[in-house]
C-alpha cells in the first residue's frame, strides 16, 4: 500500500492534516494542484478478521486507524423466538462451540438472523441456515463434518433432527481393493431444516471437557 500511495498515507494522521502545526500538502503528479487532508474528513472502514486480511495490510497503513472488534451481540436477538426455538441462546451454543474449535474470530454474526424480526417463521430460520449458516460452517471447517456436526449439538439430537447424517463404507469387490479401511460418509438431512426439534436441538454452551 505504501509503494503505491506513498507520502499520501502521511496526510491523513491528525497532526498532519491541513490547520494542524504540522501540517503538510503534497503536490499532485498530473494536475500539479496542491492536496491536504482536512481535519473534518473521518475514514471509516470494515473487514472481517475471519479471512485474516488484517494480517495482510500494510504496517504503514494499519498503524494509522484505531481497530474495534464487533463480536456478535445475541442480546439484538434477546426475545426472539421461533416456534419454541430461543434464537440468541441457540447462537450463543453455536458460537461458543465454534470459539473452542477454531477461535473467536470465526463466530457467526447476530445479523445472520435479524430477518427473523419482521418473520419469526420456521421457513424463515430453515433459509438461513440452509443458505447462509451451513455453507459458513463448512467454509470454516474445510468440510470437516464431525466439527460441524458437534457445532449443532447433531450426537445429542433424535436421528430426524441431526443437520448431518453419517454412515460407513468400504471399498469392496474391487480388486486390490478389499484391504482398505472402512470410511464415514457425511450427507446433508433436508428434512431437519423443517424440523423445530433440529434447532431446539442446538444446545447452549462449549464443548465439555
């Protein structure tokens, strides 16, 4: 950033704004007009940790703002219920879950389920996590669907409300086959997004030890 930016990014410190005693101006390459940053322009900006872009700015860049972390608030979502589903405790067991396995930065966000305000439907719930939470989840977790599955609580729930079903295969009949180990294939259960019981399901608090 600073390679291509150079003494600009200097321009926008406080003290190097226009009226401060240290003031400075840069003189445009093309137009040759003179250039300052006034003290009343506020740069404001957002980006989300998960993909560690942070890491990736310039120290040059980064040592000019002030970074606030926005964790996700389920106290937005205080009351909201959804056919007997409490919305901000179910978040809640996700994201703690989530910060055992991978870390806080990759909690899900309390805007995922701000929709369910003006539409406390079961329909409404089922889109979100068909579209948005699961693809998150196997995002985060490289389809690693044993995480997945601990993250929505799916080994304490009935059979017909687990998000995620599994079973075991083997190669055989094949030949040079027979000898390799059995492995546990992951499939998604449609069904449970319908389901009030698979969400009900989703149980507060962190893995236990």
């Amino acid at each position: 950033v600073s390679r291509i930016f150079g003494e600009l990014i200097t321009l926008i410190e406080p003290s190097k704004r226009a009226g401060e005693v240290e003031a400075l101006e840069v003189t445009l390459p093309y137009s040759k007009n003179p250039f300052s940053v006034p003290p009343n322009v506020y740069l404001i900006g957002t980006m989300n940790t998960a993909d560690r872009s942070l890491a990736a700015i310039d120290i040059a860049l980064r040592r000019r703002f002030q970074f606030i972390p926005m964790l996700p608030d389920v106290g937005v979502l205080r009351g909201l219920s959804v056919e007997g589903v409490q919305i901000d405790a179910m978040l809640q067991g996700i994201n703690d879950r989530i910060e055992c396995l991978h870390g806080r930065d990759f909690q899900i966000g309390h805007a995922y389920f701000l929709d369910l305000k003006a539409s406390p439907t079961i329909a409404m719930l089922s889109s979100i996590f068909r579209q948005q939470v699961l693809p998150l989840l196997q995002e985060y977790f490289f389809e690693d669907w044993q995480k997945i599955a601990w993250v929505l609580s799916d080994e304490l729930k009935s059979p017909e409300d687990r998000f995620l079903t599994r079973r075991t295969a083997a190669m055989t009949g094949l030949e040079g086959q027979d000898n390799m180990p059995e492995k546990i294939l992951w499939s998604i259960n449609t069904q449970a997004f319908d389901r009030p019981g698979a969400y009900r399901g989703i149980k507060p608090g962190a893995i236990p030890a």
